[in-house]
C-alpha cells in the first residue's frame, strides 16, 4: 500500500529536497548515452540501475544532513508512448518499465528514509513533445495520451505524479484531470521562457488560474522548473492565491534561453552558490514554497548550496 499517497508530508509543513538535472549530469558529467535524453532506459541494465542509483545518493545526503523531507522522482520523464516508440518500447514495455521505476526507487527509500527524512516516491511525467516547444494537444486527447503513464503508477507504491516542463495549458488540464481519474495525487510543473511567460505568451498567473479552474483544483501543487530564477521571480505576486499554489522550483543552473541551451554542447553550470542566493530570496519572499532541486545543469553541488542558503543543519537520525 502506498505510503503517502492520502497525505502527502510535503503538503502540510517542512520542507524538502528534491535533485537536480538527471539527464545532464548523465550526460555531460557521467558520459552516459541517454538516446532522446531518455535516462529510463537505464532501468533495463545492472549497470544502468548502478548509476541511477549513484547519482540520487549525494542528493538524499544532502536532505538527511539538513534533516528534512525529500521527493524521490523517477527517471520516467520520457517514457511515454511518442517517446517510447522512438526507443523501441511498445505499450507493455512501457508499462513495465513505469512500473520497474517505482520499484527502484522503493529500495532506495528503503535505505535512505529517517523519521526527519521522509522519502516521498513520485511518477515523474514529461510533455508528450519537447519540452522547450508548443504542445497542440486538447485537454481531451492529453487526457488519454497520459492517462496510460499514470495508470501505470497508480498500480505501484508511487505516493503520486508529477508532470514537469510543461508548456502548453492544455496538457496540464488533461494530466491533472487524468490524474484524477486513477486517484493519483498530481503535482504540475511549468517551465517559462526568459520573459517569464510559457511558449505563446501566457503569464504563470494565467495558466495556474485556467488549469485550477478547468480541473475544479484537481493537482495538489504547482511548480516551475527548466528555467532560471531571473526568467520568472518578477513575475510573481506576493500574497496573491495563484502564487499560494507553487509549492516547488526545480531552477536550470544557466541563465539561457531554452533555444541557446538547446543548441549547446557544453554544460553551462552556472553559479551554484548565486543559485542558493535566489533560491533564499524566493523562500524569504514566497514562503509557500517548499520543495527545492534544480533542473538543466544543476547537480548536487547546486543543491548543496540551495540548502546551505535556505535550510538549517540538523543532527542525523538513523
């Protein structure tokens, strides 16, 4: 039976860690070959499974020196049926490897979790196109499209989904609404363009409010993530209840536009220790806000200085 998934910690009070970019430290700083920046493909080998499992444990040292809560995502933010066709998985693969997923990360919860530390086991989905492109979808074919990946883990431990990079509106209700319809708790992220504005021009105020209303409030949480805090800080209100809704930032470690990082073919790690400053700054100002990692380019040095800035230390419990 899930742990968490009828009352999520992260819901009520404390705060969490969650990692940093997956794909591009697999990529640029292991030397891993993620075909389609897909890192699931790395649950069908012993040794795949050996670096996924190095790469969360300096992030979940992180979170039990600082004595607090953390989300375990899983590395399924591809493994949906465009994407999985692409890799050679049809549907039953894919619904094997979503569930292996959960699995995977059970045992590393199992060695990890404390009592100041609670591991909150997380589906992670990803748009069915790219990430840094318009999605076209209705809501009402997202639905559909999504709805295998959540039912997946809805068969699993996964305490809950959430869906990251998100740029199109639509996508979100029809995930949220998806969601939903499995009894999965569902947590959305979307991710902006330098100006703070999703791909189109919609403002976050608009989509969360649209989302929210279409889907009578249906995701637990929002979140931003695959931007840099100075794409998006001015662009939210104090005090105002669309803003009460973002729970979690998941911040790229470069200032770029997602066209130049698109292009790149050196990682741009930014200033981790400038990272924690804005990351301060966000809490200080927007103290909803609870859930902190990185995204594109961050590691766990980046999150080791988010937690420096923002986090007390706490005497370990094992």
């Amino acid at each position: 039976m899930p742990k968490y998934r009828h009352h999520l910690p992260q819901r009520q009070s404390g705060m969490f860690l969650t990692d940093g970019g997956m794909e591009t430290t697999l990529i640029f700083l292991d030397g891993i070959d993620l075909p389609h920046f897909a890192s699931f493909v790395l649950l069908d080998t012993p040794e795949g499974r050996a670096a996924l499992k190095a790469y969360y444990q300096p992030y979940l040292t992180i979170a039990r020196d600082h004595g607090v809560g953390f989300v375990l995502d899983s590395p399924t933010w591809r493994a949906n049926p465009d994407w999985g066709a692409r890799l050679g998985y049809d549907a039953d693969a894919l619904r094997a490897i979503n569930i292996a997923s959960i699995g995977f990360l059970q045992e590393i919860r199992g060695e990890w979790e404390t009592p100041k530390t609670p591991c909150v086991i997380s589906g992670a989905i990803g748009p069915r196109g790219d990430g840094y492109k318009a999605g076209n979808m209705e809501a009402a074919e997202a639905e559909t499209y999504h709805r295998l990946q959540i039912a997946a883990f809805s068969e699993t431990e996964a305490d809950m989904v959430t869906a990251f990079t998100l740029s199109s509106v639509n996508e979100a209700i029809g995930i949220a609404r998806a969601a939903r319809a499995c009894n999965m708790p569902c947590a959305l992220s979307f991710t902006v363009e330098t100006d703070g504005r999703l791909i189109g021009g919609m403002t976050l105020r608009e989509a969360i409010e649209i989302v929210d209303h279409e889907t009578q409030g249906a995701s637990e949480y929002y979140m931003v993530n695959c931007a840099h805090p100075t794409h998006f800080e001015n662009m939210l209100e104090p005090d105002r209840p669309w803003v009460q809704r973002i729970r979690g930032i998941r911040a790229n470690a470069s200032t770029k536009s997602h066209a130049e990082l698109d292009e790149s073919e050196t990682l741009d790690i930014g200033d981790p220790d400038d990272l924690g400053k804005r990351y301060r700054a966000l809490r200080q100002s927007f103290p909803a806000i609870r859930i902190l990692g990185g995204c594109c380019g961050t590691d766990h040095r980046h999150v080791a200085a988010i937690g420096a800035a923002c986090l007390p230390f706490a005497a370990v419990e094992v």
